[in-house]
C-alpha cells in the first residue's frame, strides 16, 4: 500500500508539472497570438491606405488622360491650321499693289498719248488695244489683290486661331504635367505603403509560426498530462480496491472472531485463525 501511496503522489506531481508546463506554454502563445494579431491589424490599415491611395492615383491618372487628349487635339487641329495657311499663301501684296501701280500709270500715259500726239488709225488701234490689254490687266490684277487681301485676314484669323489652340494646348499640357506629378506622388506612396505591408507580413508570419509551434509544444504537454491523469485515476482504482480488500479481510477476522468466542471452547482455536490470517495479509508481525 505504501508503494502505491508513493505511486500516486509522484503522478500527482508529474500531473500537476505537466499542467504548470502547459499553461506557461499557452501564456506564451497567447503573447505571440497577440502581438501576430496586432501586426495584422496594422497590415490591414496600410492596406487600406494603399486602395485609398490607388484610387486616387488612378482617378488622377484617368483625369490626365482626358487632358492629354485634349491637348494633342488642340496641337493637331493648330497643325492643320498651319498647313492651311501655308498653302493660301500667294504673292506678297506689295508686289500687286507696285504692278496696280505701274498699271495705272501705263494707263494714264497711254489715255494722256491717245488724246495729245497725233496718229494714224493703225497707230491709233494699236494703242487702243494696247490700252485695252493694259485695263484687263489692271483689273485682273486688282481682284487678285482683292481676294488676296481676303486670304491676308483669313491668315490673319487663322494666326489668331493657331495662337488661341496653342495656348489651350499649352494649359492642357499643364494640366497633364501637375496630374502626371500628383498621380506619380499617390504611386510612390503605394510602394512605399506595400514595403511596410511586406515588413508587416513577414513578422507577423514568424509570430504566427511561433504561436504554431507553442500551441504544438502545449498540446503535447496536455497529451501527456491527460495520459497522467488516466495513471493517476488507475493507481487510485487500484487503492481503492487494495483498501477494499484491507477491509474486506478485517471484516472477515472480526466475524470469524464474534463467532468463536460465543464458544469457549473455540477461543483458542478463533485467536490462532486470527492470527493466521492476518499474517497472512501482513498486518502484524511476530517478533
């Protein structure tokens, strides 16, 4: 009995051991978990920083775009314009204006020799013809002038209209160099954000591994303390029955002994059953 008593204290001990083992074990999981846990939530506020800042830097990228169109528009229509301008181009005015000049004196001198030298009628019809020759002329030459000074202001309006297209275009190109700026700040700052989110990922990874392997090592712990436990409640089965039979035999010695001395004769004969028996079971010895 004394064995098992021993038995049972030192698996009451290892128990209890095994118990202290798993719950220092789980405290220390528990930190990891925590601090894994609190890793994560920082992970997911950054990450939400970076879809808050995608969208921006998209919206502003999308925003861009529209303005680049409109500038290349812009430059292309003031292209065209100057492609325009450079095929309505013709003589300069001032060389018409000289030669309507020049003209109108022919003219005149021609008017002014008809009516003061005299002639003959062929000398007379030559000169007609030739003053003839010499108005068609002027006047041809003078709707040229004319439609020349209409190209003259048309150029002049069309120069205003490549003027006004570029500096639209010039604003446009503005507009797409500070959105390009803005949007190229918003995308530094992803890579940035998404730095920290890989830093954040990778020591919340090594936690979560720790946390893994302490739930590991408090699992096995339990195991053995639940297998202990399973020794303990078998040692004490054990007790009870050897106490249960301690008893069962005392009872036994008791009656045998009610029994023989209600016979005098038996006394003896009940102690020396007594006695065997007991020693028997061991419970006293004789010296």
């Amino acid at each position: 009995m004394a064995k098992k008593i021993s038995e049972l204290h030192n698996a009451e001990e290892k128990f209890r051991a095994l118990l202290n083992k798993r719950d220092e074990i789980n405290s220390q999981a528990a930190v990891f978990r925590s601090e894994r846990d609190s890793l994560n939530d920082q992970k997911r506020a950054i990450q939400e920083q970076i879809r808050d800042e995608r969208d921006k830097r998209d919206a502003l990228v999308a925003e861009m775009r529209v303005h680049k169109e409109q500038r290349d528009g812009l430059q292309r229509q003031a292209k065209e314009l100057i492609e325009f301008k450079r095929n309505l181009k013709g003589r300069p005015l001032g060389d018409l204006n000289e030669e309507i000049k020049a003209l109108s004196k022919q003219i005149r001198d021609l008017d002014l020799k008809q009516q003061t030298v005299p002639m003959t009628i062929p000398e007379e019809r030559k000169l007609l013809d030739s003053l003839k020759a010499k108005m068609s002329e002027l006047e041809r030459v003078r709707i040229i002038l004319s439609e020349q000074e209409k190209v003259v202001k048309e150029i002049h309006n069309i120069d205003q209209s490549i003027d006004e297209l570029f500096r639209r275009a010039d604003k446009e190109h503005e507009e797409v160099v500070r959105l390009s700026d803005e949007s190229q700040t918003h995308h530094d700052r992803v890579t940035s954000l998404m730095r920290e989110v890989a830093s954040l990922k990778a020591s919340a990874d090594k936690k979560h591994a720790d946390f893994v392997k302490l739930r590991e090592e408090a699992d096995a712990a339990h195991n053995k303390a639940a297998d202990m436990r399973d020794k303990i409640i078998e040692i004490r089965k054990e007790r009870r029955m050897a106490w249960q039979e301690e008893q069962d035999s005392i009872k036994a010695v008791n009656e045998a002994t009610r029994r023989a001395l209600d016979d005098e004769e038996k006394k003896d004969q009940a102690v020396e059953e007594a006695l065997a028996l007991l020693l028997k079971k061991k419970k006293i010895e004789i010296r």
